[in-house]
C-alpha cells in the first residue's frame, strides 16, 4: 500500500485499470500500488482525461458531481455563490459538490426573449456583448417591435435586451406628443381663377401607433397630403375674395373634412390655421390699387361731410345773426379780438363807435 494525501479544495480519484474505483476526499490515504491516483481542483470543471461521457458511465462519480446539459442554441449562466462566473455553450458539464454554491439558468437564444430569471445587469457585462441586443425607447415615444417583418408588440419607454440571433429585430420609434404640421405655400387656383399661394399649419397627435406604423408605410406623408387635397379642395370652390374676407373657413373646412380621413392613419388632428395667403407681384399691386382707391374715396366722402357741415353750421350762425342784433356785435367784437392779435397798435379817429370806425377800415363799400 502506498500513501497519498489529499489538499483542501481538492478530490482524488483512485484508478485501476483506466476505471475510477474510489473517490478520495480531503486527507491521508492509503492505496493499493497497482492504483493511480488522480487529483482535481473542485474550483474547476471537472475534465478527466477519458472523458466526461466515459467517467460520468461510473456510477461512482455521481453522486460528488453537479452536472448540467446545454443543448445546441442554449445558454447556461453559471453563478458560484450567487456571483457571476461565465457561460457555457452547448455540451456536458460537471462541476464538483462541496466547496461551491453552484447555479445555472439555461435559455434557448433561437428565441428573441430573455428569460425574466436571468438578471438584466448580469447581461451588461462584455462577455454578452456579442450575445445580446439592447434598445432603448426614449421618453414620450414609443416603440413598434417587429420580428422578421412583422409586427409583435408595443414597448413603452425604457431599456429592452433581446438574444441576438439570426432573427431579424426592427424597432419602430414614434413621438407620441403633439407636433406641429406645416403644409408649405402651394399655387392654387380659386373659383373665379385668380393664382394664390397658400400656407398651412396642423397639430396633430400619435394616438394608435399600432395604425400609424403597421397600418401605413409612412402615416407622415399621409397626414400631409390629406391636408394638401383639402387645402386644394376648399380653395377650388371659393371666390378670391371669400377667401381674403373669411380665411378662418378654410380651417373650420379642414377640421370638418380631413379629421376622420386622418384619423385612419393613427394620427389625431387636433387643430389647425392659416399661416400665410400670399398673391402673386401682379395680382397684389391691383389690389393694392384698389385699396388705395378704396381709401382715397372713403377719405374724400369724410372731407365733402365735414365742409357740408361746416357751410351749415356758417349758415345757421348768419341767420342767428341777423335775428339778434346783440349776437352780431359780439360776433364783430369777436373778430376784433382776433384782428387785434395781430396788430401791434390800432388807432382810431372821428366819430362814431369804436365798432362802427372799424367796419369802415375793413369793409370794401
């Protein structure tokens, strides 16, 4: 017999004739001189040099082994004591009982989801940065997850973490606040063919991505033209000058006609104006003219009322006047007044009243 001595942390397996026949652990040994023994770290993977398929057909070895199975497209996280040590791909493992508080979660990576046991910060680690997809859904938007083209599900805000295999992911983000629309200037044609150029803007609102996203190739173009042909529509059947009169129509025509058709693409509208109605350099100097015209008369019927109630109001001054004699002297006085505002000095001689002498001055016989 001979003597062998088994450390901490390690297990010696007697052999004989290339077959495991005892399992040796921590301590001294005695065994036969035509046995060898063979030692292994528990801290490791058990990997006998046969084998594992060959060791683990010993029924001995079972009992002081931990061993998992890792099918092809699996993964197994493998923690000792509840840390993180690695992954293992498909294959056989044993580990030794014992010494470590051994755990695996096993998933199939040929399906895009992550187990809800596996912990998401275990998989920020590098060693999955080539086996995990992560996307983000930033604030106020959310996501249309599509799988090999078609769509799976909607994803509020947040981090999301998917295998990454050979199946084609797609995220569809959408701003779901309101956002203003601009139907930029467009020529058009009104009812009476005058040429105008028209600008637009809308609000509108994401409030079923589902339809804006899987329903419609691009549900912003959409939105767009629907505008445009109504703006197309109304314009049409109005006079240039309805159209400058009421332009507030044009929206309350819109809001009327388009919300519904809109509401179809999975957008909301929500309100919307005239930004600008431009007239071509021709159409806007006539116009231009007309106002002028429109203005100079209007000015020119003020000025023919205030002389017609002015010649009245002389009128009804002279005919008071020469009712009552003592009105006229206070008018003639009146007129003094204002003479002697601007003569420096005034004298007067011969006879008769101050009044009588000026009257003569001033009034051509």
């Amino acid at each position: 017999m001979k003597r062998v001595i088994v450390n901490p942390g390690q297990v010696g397996l007697v052999y004989k004739n290339g077959k495991v026949v005892n399992v040796l652990t921590q301590g001294r040994h005695r065994i036969a001189f035509w046995t060898e023994l063979r030692v292994h770290a528990m801290n490791a993977i058990f990997s006998p040099k046969e084998g594992l398929d060959v060791a683990l057909q010993n029924s001995i070895l079972l009992p002081y082994l931990n061993i998992i199975e890792v099918k092809e497209g699996e993964i197994a996280i493998h923690y000792e004591n509840n840390r993180f040590v690695g992954v293992h791909f498909a294959g056989k493992y044993a580990f030794w009982k014992g010494l470590m508080d051994y755990r695996f979660v096993i998933d199939n990576m040929e399906n895009i989801r992550i187990r809800d046991e596996i912990d998401r910060h275990v998989l920020r680690y590098t060693t999955f940065n080539t086996l995990v997809r992560v996307f983000r859904v930033e604030a106020y938007n959310k996501a249309v997850l599509s799988i090999e083209g078609e769509m799976d599900q909607i994803l509020e805000p947040g981090e999301y973490m998917f295998w990454n295999n050979r199946k084609v992911i797609n995220l569809t983000q959408v701003d779901m606040r309101a956002q203003m629309m601009e139907v930029s200037g467009q020529e058009l044609l009104t009812r009476d063919k005058a040429s105008l150029r028209l600008s637009l803007f809308a609000s509108i609102r994401v409030n079923n991505i589902r339809k804006a996203v899987s329903e419609n190739a691009a549900y912003t173009k959409q939105v767009y033209n629907i505008l445009q042909l109504a703006v197309r529509e109304f314009v049409g059947t109005k006079s240039l000058d309805e159209i400058l009169e009421n332009k507030e129509m044009i929206s309350e025509y819109i809001m009327k006609n388009s919300r519904e058709t809109i509401a179809d693409t999975g957008v909301e509208l929500s309100g919307c104006g005239v930004r600008d109605i431009i007239l071509p350099g021709e159409m806007r100097d006539i116009f231009n003219k007309v106002l002028i015209a429109e203005k100079q008369a209007a000015a020119n019927v003020i000025i023919r009322r205030e002389e017609t109630a002015s010649t009245r109001s002389l009128l009804n001054t002279a005919k008071l006047m020469e009712e009552n004699e003592v009105l006229f002297r206070l008018k003639e006085m009146e007129y003094v007044e204002r003479i002697a505002e601007k003569i420096g000095s005034l004298s007067v001689s011969g006879n008769g009243t101050l009044i009588s002498q000026l009257k003569e001055i001033f009034v051509n016989k």
